[in-house]
C-alpha cells in the first residue's frame, strides 16, 4: 500500500501542520511535512483531507471492553469483534485490562488471552495485558468484588507473568499492603509498569511509592485517598509529582471537569492519559449488564451497581477527546497528546507508536472541524465511520 493524505492540519501532536501531507508506505509512515515541500509520487493513492485533522490514532491503556465484549469472559473468542468496533471509535491499539478473579480462574484466562496475540486479522492491535489487581485494599474496591481482593503473594505474581508469555505490560496495585515491596522488585525486573490505584494510602505513603518504582497512577480521584485539609491524601502527592504518568477518564461524571483542568495545570498535560475505563456497555444503550459478575444498570450513559457505586465508563475515546476540548477547555493539540503520545510513552512504546513522524507505525485518525471521526488508517487499512 502506498497512499498519500494530502492538504490536511496535521497535529502530529508536537506540532500542527498547515496544509500538509503524510506519505505511507507498507503501514509505515514515509514522511510527514508541508504540502509545498513534499512532492507526492506518482504511485501513491492520494486521499483529500483538506479542511481535516489528521492526528495519531488514540491508545487506550485502561479499558475493559466494549459493544457487549467483556475482556473478563470474552476473550479470545469474541475478540474480533471488539478490536472491528473500537477503531470506529479512533483507538488504534490499547492494553487488554482484566481483573484478576480467584487464582487458577485468572490463570486460565491469561492463557486463554495470549492467544489473541497470534492472530494477524484483527484492526485495533492489543499491545499487551493491564492487570487491575488482585493487590488492591479492600477500603477501595470501587466495583471490583472484595473476594477477589487479596494481600501481595511474590508467588502468585510470578505465576501471572508466566501465564502470560510476559504480554503483562501494566500492574495496577495499592503501594500500602504488606508486601507489596517484593511485588514492585518483581515487576521492575521484568520491565512492567507500576500503576498506583484502588489505595488508601497517605501522602507519605504515596509520595515513597513514587520513590521507589511506582511511575504510573490509575484513574486519578477515583478509588483512591483524596485531598483533606489534615491529610494531602494520594491526590496531594500527585499533584506534587514529576514525571509520574497519571489517567483520567473524562466522561462528566467520574470526575468534574474544573478537577481535571487543576490536575492538568499541576502535573502538566505531558502527564497526564487519558482512558475509557470502559466496561462491555460502552457502544450499547442505557439497560441492564453483567460486568465482573454483577448486574450494572447503565442509565443517561452512567454505570453503577445496584448500590449506586460506579461500575466503569461506557465513553468512548473520541467522546472522551472531545470532553477534553469542550468541557475541560484544553487545546485539541494538548487533548490528542493525551490520546496519543503519552499513553504510547507511558507504556514504552513511543518509539513505533503515538505521534506521526517518519518510521512510526502509520495509526491515523481522520476528523472534521467539530472533532467527528470520518476514518481511520491501521495496518495499511482505511476504515471509514459514519
């Protein structure tokens, strides 16, 4: 395939071309510049995207599933399915985010899950497995069930590492529980990402986490100690971190968006990543799902247990970007970076992924004025939304 996109504002994201182009050849980004200064072969497919923003394609890091798939009980089986619909939401790759359930349970399923990197057909590419526990503290399990909530095992966690052919990218766990020190050591050689989440620990307690190996936090101000005026909590140390990459889901109701803007303006949006947490709904209407073994009532696109709690997202990323940029205020260059570049930094994988220069993989998204999709570019292929 080569194919050309010719006229379009391209935010590549760390700069906004006027009137560019994007040579692609064989899934590979070509070259990327003014429209005036790269000639176009002969032998390449052009596509007009005057008038359009051409951007990265969207990594989600923190998502559950989608349109009716959860990741949970799904996979690999209805996989396809998930990875067809999800592009139609501008996400290219994403990490597959499971729960750990009882012990030879999450076993079976991290088998069973690795199978999906053998296939060659699917459209969004997985780039590897986000574990939401099980080391989490009970005081927090949001909706993830308190049974399946157990204290470090070095044991354990080597079992699931094993299991999964090493497709374990990301650990989310709670930096308080006794032996979670060995945990981290054991992560940290295995080159996985320490994600902070579903804690109650102080500010003391999350600022030693950040010292000691944690470099990532889960859906900030959700499932975690906040900010009081006795105790800055884990949201206080956040805000006085550096370098730490901390998720956001901006969906109007896990987060008021004036929150989101003040932790944008003391971490800096280079930071900051922004997520789905979506769960199977996300696509469908408002009415009654399982998710992680419990019915979840999803109504005016809110997901909670019977109790009110709430149970994920059903937003998708494009809805999240446009939030960004509509109910937040950021700049659509500071929305996309959030999208793109920093969830593909986050997780080690910048160098192929998460912005439009030459020799990256050629993951694009297509989108009017008004931040609509109209098509996106994965492994060689136009898909077009409507």
């Amino acid at each position: 395939m080569k194919l050309a996109l010719s006229g379009g504002k391209i935010i590549t994201p760390f700069e906004i071309i006027q009137e560019g182009v994007i040579l692609i050849e064989k899934s590979i980004i070509k070259s990327v510049g003014r429209l005036d200064e790269i000639s176009i072969p002969k032998d390449f497919e052009i596509i007009d995207v005057k008038s359009k923003i051409v951007c990265p394609g969207f990594i989600d890091i923190h998502c559950h599933g989608g349109n009716g798939v959860s990741f949970n009980k799904d996979l690999p089986e209805k996989f396809l399915n998930y990875s067809q619909w999800v592009t139609s939401t501008g996400v290219t790759s994403f990490l597959i985010t499971i729960v750990p359930t009882i012990f030879e349970e999450t076993i079976k399923k991290l088998k069973n899950i690795i199978k999906i990197f053998e296939f060659s057909n699917y459209i969004a590419e997985p780039l590897g497995i986000h574990l939401e526990g099980p080391f989490l503290n009970p005081k927090k399990h949001g909706a993830i069930d308190s049974e399946w909530i157990r204290n470090p095992d070095l044991n354990e966690m080597s079992s699931y590492i094993s299991a999964s052919n090493n497709k374990i990218k990301m650990v989310t766990m709670a930096s308080e529980l006794e032996g979670s020190k060995e945990i981290v050591n054991l992560l940290k050689q295995n080159d996985i990402i320490i994600s902070l989440g579903h804690t109650d620990a102080t500010y003391k307690q999350t600022v030693k986490a950040f010292k000691n190996g944690y470099n990532h936090v889960n859906h900030c101000f959700n499932a975690m100690r906040g900010f009081d005026h006795n105790e800055s909590g884990v949201v206080g140390a956040i805000f006085q971190s550096k370098g730490i990459y901390t998720e956001i889901i901006c969906d109007g109701i896990h987060v008021c968006p004036s929150r989101i803007k003040m932790l944008i303006d003391n971490i800096g949006v280079e930071n900051v990543v922004l997520i789905t947490d979506a769960n199977k709904a996300a696509g469908l209407g408002d009415g009654k799902y399982n998710f992680l073994n419990k019915e979840i009532l999803v109504e005016n696109r809110k997901a909670t247990l019977k109790d009110g709690t709430i149970a994920g997202s059903v937003i998708n990323m494009n809805e999240a970007f446009k939030n960004m940029v509509k109910m937040v205020g950021t700049s659509i260059q500071d929305a996309i970076k959030m999208a793109t570049i920093n969830p593909a930094k986050s997780i080690k994988f910048d160098k192929i992924l998460g912005s439009l220069e030459e020799g990256k993989k050629a993951d694009i998204v297509v989108m009017d004025e008004d931040l609509n999709l109209l098509f996106t570019i994965k492994n060689g292929k136009t898909i077009k939304h409507e």
